[in-house]
C-alpha cells in the first residue's frame, strides 16, 4: 500500500465531501508565498516567514530533500502542502524535520514529513516547543531516542486531525507520537511505530485526548517495553483520554500491549481496547477502568 497517495487523497476527500454537506463556499484565497521545488527556496521562505508570519504555498508533489536543518518556526505560519513531501536527505547528518519554538505557531497541511533524524533528542520528523497544527498529512518514518514522528513538549499544544503517523521509531519512549504538554489526536491513524521502551504508538506524561482514531499494528518491543499502543505515565498530572477510538493489535514485550498507565488516570469513552498481546490492559501499574483482560 502506498501510504503517502492513500493519507493524501483520503484525507483531502473527506475536506472536500465536508464543504459539499455543508453548503459553505470557499472563502478566497489569503496572500500567500509561493515556495518553488528546492530546499533552500523552503529555508529562505521559512526566514522571511519568521519577521511577521505568514502562508507558504509549496509547488504541488514536490519533494523538498533537505541536507541541512531547515530554520525553526518563530511566527504564526501556515504552510500548505499540497502533497508535497519534506525530507532529510538519506545521506546527511542527523537532523529533524521541522522544529516549532515557544514563540511559533505553525499550521501544517497535507504535507509528507518523512526520514527526519532526532538521535539523542526529542521529535524526530516535528519537535513541538509552542502550538503545532497538523492536518490531512502523513508523518511517516522518521525516529528519535523520543518521540520519533511528533514531539510535544512541556508548556506546548499540539492538535494533530485527520492525518496518518506511521512507521516512525524511538529508542526510549514514544514511536509515532510523544507528549508532554497538551496533544490531541483527532480522526486521525497511528499505525505500525515502535519504541524499545514505553508506547509504541503514543507516549503520554501532559494530556493527552484521542477522538474518533485507530491506534493498531504499533509495538513496544525492547527488553523494559510495554503499552505497544499507548502509554500513559509520569504520575498524578498524566491524564490520557480516549473517546469513540479503537486501541487494537499492538504489541509489548511485557504486559499491557494495549494501554499501560502508571500513576496517572486513563479514561475510555466508547473506546475498544482489543487484541493487544500480552494483555490489553492487564499488567499495568495503576489499573485502567473499564478495560478487559
């Protein structure tokens, strides 16, 4: 399956089925910046964005291979893929894709963020300092020691909606998402991540709220892992809420493959917790109410 022309075209069609329900006209187009097909013309535009912000148009399909760090998002930017993939090239030093600093806010859509490279630091393909957008986009393949795909930290906000986080890694915590300020996950797929230690698909220790989205097919798999699909720690301040989602197939090395919560509170709204090996939710250090087995 091509994962990329799947997320790209399913995500953009349900926009598009959305506005014909609803009756609304689009609105026009604000000014924007147009970004040809290079990577420095990305880096320049992303510069000039950061004096007062603004919307970054990027060519169509384009494939933006990056050898050197792009610039971190300081203003308000919007920046509209339009299918267009961001990329660390295989051959460069390692680096991230995309870092949000405590004074940024950036709105990312359909876009492809892919092979970003955080070793020994947090947020592989996105690190996450202030307030992050994602929508309709693939964050596919990227890794960290934690949180390979996306990384929230301490003080931020991260809404990610109707997007597909897949094949991303970590060493310690976190494989396709970590958070550790305010996340939420909306309609959107985590699938097929991994981290050696706690949540495969989503690390948790801030808040964090899973609506209307599939967590499946991820894995904890190193010698300590557990919570293949989602992990839920770092105490009382840990909260972790899912509603009218699915928790399904994932794998740990030690019990709960599904849902692992220590010390903090997990709540399941509508939400199936199934087929996770070894147990669902069972074996966790502060029990999950209203999982079986």
């Amino acid at each position: 399956m091509n994962h990329s022309r799947l997320a790209i075209r399913t995500l953009g069609a349900l926009g598009a089925a959305a506005l014909m329900v609803t009756g609304v006209a689009a609105t026009p187009a604000a000014a924007q910046t147009f970004v040809p097909c290079t990577a420095d013309a990305l880096a320049s535009a992303i510069t000039d964005a950061n004096t007062s912000g603004g919307t970054l148009a990027l060519a169509p399909g384009c494939v933006y291979t990056l050898t050197t760090p792009l610039p971190s998002i300081q203003k308000t930017i919007t920046i509209k893929g339009d299918g267009a993939t961001i990329t660390r090239d295989p051959a460069a030093p390692a680096f991230r894709i995309l870092t949000v600093d405590s004074t940024g806010n950036l709105d990312l859509r359909e876009a492809i963020i892919t092979n970003g490279d955080a070793t020994g630091d947090f947020g592989g393909g996105i690190r996450n300092d202030g307030v992050l957008t994602v929508r309709r986009s693939l964050i596919r393949d990227n890794h960290a020691d934690f949180s390979g795909g996306i990384g929230g930290n301490t003080g931020s906000t991260t809404r990610v909606d109707r997007s597909l986080i897949s094949g991303n890694s970590a060493i310690h915590n976190g494989g396709g998402l970590g958070n550790d300020g305010d996340m939420t996950i909306d309609k959107s797929v985590v699938v097929n991540n991994n981290a050696l230690e706690l949540g495969g698909g989503v690390a948790n220790d801030g808040t964090l709220n899973v609506t209307r989205s599939s967590v499946y097919d991820n894995s904890a798999s190193g010698p300590a892992g557990a919570g293949g699909g989602i992990a839920n720690f770092g105490g009382a301040g840990a909260t972790t809420t899912l509603t009218r989602s699915k928790v399904v197939s994932n794998i740990a090395t030690n019990a709960p493959g599904g849902v692992y919560n220590d010390g903090g509170g997990v709540t399941l709204d509508f939400t199936a917790v199934l087929a996770n090996n070894p147990t669902n939710c069972f074996g966790s250090p502060t029990a999950v109410p209203g999982c079986v087995a």
